[in-house]
C-alpha cells in the first residue's frame, strides 16, 4: 500500500506505517540538517527536498494515504502561539491542497495539544470543515503516547481522515493499560554518554547517538523537576538539547521556593541530560535507526520533533485493517 509523507522530519511516523505494512514510496522535507538521516533511514524512500509551497500536487506520486505532521510551533503553548496566523501555522494549507488534488484514502495528521487551546478553536474548527469540503470523514483526539507503548508523557493530537465513499470514519484504538517506564527504555544502557557543547569532535564507539548536551541549566530549567524515576514513564522529549530531561540515575530535584528548584547534593549519582540515543529508545527508535548530526542541537531536534514510532504503528496498524476490508 504506498503512502506519502509530508512535513516528514527524521521519518518516526513514516517508519510507524512501514512496520504495519505500508510502503513510503515519497516524502517531503524541506531542514536540510534532516537529509541524511531520512536518506540513511529510508533508503528506498524518494526524499524531495524543496519547499512544500512550491510543490504541485501532478509532481506527487499517486497514493493510498498521506501522513504528515505539519510544523507545529505556531501552535505550541511554548512558543509564539500565534497558529493559523504564524506562516507555519498556514502551512497546514499546503497539507490541505495535496489531500485535496491526491485523494487518497485516508490521510493522518500530527499536531501540539496546543491545536485545541481556545485561542485556536475558530481556527481548527476551520481546518477540520475544509478537511471535509474535500471529501473526508474526519476524527480527530487528543491522546497521550504512554497509553499506546511509549514510555513517556506526550499529549498529541491525531486528525484522521477517511474518504467518503469508504463509508466510515477511523476509530482510535482502546489505550493500554500496561505504561512502559525508563526502566524499560533505557536501563540497559549503561555506557557513560559522550558530553557535547556544540559541534561534535567525537562520537560515541559502541552506541550510535549516545552524546549527551552538556549545557548550562536556567533558571526556566530549574523551575520545576526534571527528573522521572525508573519506575516512570519520561518527560515530553522536546526538539532541544537545553531541555531535555534529566538522567533517571539521579534524585528528583528538590522544591526550595515558588518556581525555585535545586539539585539534591546527597544523590547517589550526578544529575545530566538523557543522551540523543536515551531520548530515541523513549521515542522508541529502534537502536538501528541512526541520527546524522554534525551538531548536538540536531541530534535532540529530529528526535524530539518526531512522531513516537510505537504510536505511530498502532495507528496505522488500525488504519490498514480498515483500507485492507475496503
């Protein structure tokens, strides 16, 4: 069954689909710091790399679907929150266009929670009503990737479209009762990560990826604790080194007044970041999906702006059961 990815990143939600059966036959990204990644990763994958914008729907391989997560930090409650009137935000048109001239058979889109926050009602609401001018049944829900095989807190939203003459919409899956932890993801890993600040001289010799930020913590940072246990799952993974979470080696930081936080001197190890590798085993990349970054900050920002893979095959595992009974 072949699809096409747009807005495709590292290709997390694209690898998803593969491993429930479908074919990735073209992608679009336009961050040429993502190239070699999406290249090594999927190499039987057609990568256009031009702008979205430019793009006309004649030049797309004909398809069953279309997956995609348009750039999300317009909508992002720690970002600009400007949405549909961020030129990101619109690029939410482009997703619209090729759907519209394509007409695949379903199309699947990932956003922020922040897509639901009232400032941005009217202007959802809008996205969805042209989802269905165009022939589609839409669903969407706001769910959180630890209940669906991630070990991590991480509220997203899922817009799913099913054309017309299928006859029904998509229905989410059940969420699982069994939440994967640290412990799960990353306790194995035992190696001490490379530390990085900036350009990478080194890499890791046995662990591809396993380069830690070593990088200052601001007083943002140390609002609030950074720190899950063992036995939980982990923070959001965020596109950023600065604010990745810490090591679960280490105690939780310690409340000393409003928004104040400090590090507890009597942990039995010392506090650090999850490394780049740490991070994707949270995402749950498998460990041969290799990051190419000549920069750490690369590294953490195709990780953390990926799709989670195990949520992304679960998805698509429910949505080739309904195309494959079509």
């Amino acid at each position: 069954m072949k699809i096409i990815s747009l807005f495709s990143g590292c290709g997390g939600l694209d690898l998803g689909f593969r491993l429930a059966g479908f074919n990735p036959v073209w992608a679009n990204e336009y961050d040429q710091s993502i190239w070699d990644t999406y290249n090594f990763n999927h190499p039987e994958t057609i990568l256009d790399k031009r702008d979205i914008r430019k793009i006309n729907s004649d030049e797309i391989p004909d398809c069953i679907g279309i997956i995609g997560g348009p750039p999300c930090q317009s909508w992002s409650a720690a970002g600009a929150k400007r949405g549909i009137d961020d030129s990101r935000g619109q690029l939410f048109w482009d997703y619209i266009r090729i759907v519209r001239d394509k007409q695949p058979l379903f199309f699947l889109a990932e956003n922020v929670s922040g897509i639901l926050a009232p400032r941005n009602q009217d202007a959802f609401t809008y996205i969805l009503s042209q989802f269905e001018e165009i022939g589609y049944l839409v669903s969407f829900q706001l769910v959180n990737a630890k209940n669906f095989g991630v070990p991590q807190d991480r509220k997203r939203v899922i817009v799913v479209g099913y054309r017309e003459n299928l006859g029904f919409g998509f229905e989410f899956p059940e969420p699982g009762t069994d939440v994967l932890t640290l412990k799960d993801a990353i306790f194995d890993l035992q190696a001490e990560p490379i530390l990085v600040n900036g350009k990478l001289d080194n890499y890791h010799d046995s662990i591809a990826n396993h380069e830690c930020a070593d990088l200052g913590f601001s007083s943002i940072y140390m609002s609030r604790n950074r720190v899950r246990s063992w036995c939980e799952p982990s923070f959001t993974i965020q596109a950023s080194g600065r604010h990745a979470p810490l090591h679960p080696q280490a105690s939780k930081m310690i409340l000393v007044g409003k928004d104040k936080r400090i590090f507890d001197h009597n942990s039995p190890q010392p506090y650090r970041r999850l490394s780049v590798r740490e991070c994707a085993r949270v995402q749950t990349f498998p460990d041969d999906f290799i990051f190419k970054y000549k920069y750490i900050a690369d590294g953490y920002k195709m990780v953390g702006n990926a799709v989670p893979v195990n949520l992304a095959r679960m998805l698509a595992k429910n949505i080739y059961a309904d195309i494959s009974a079509f």
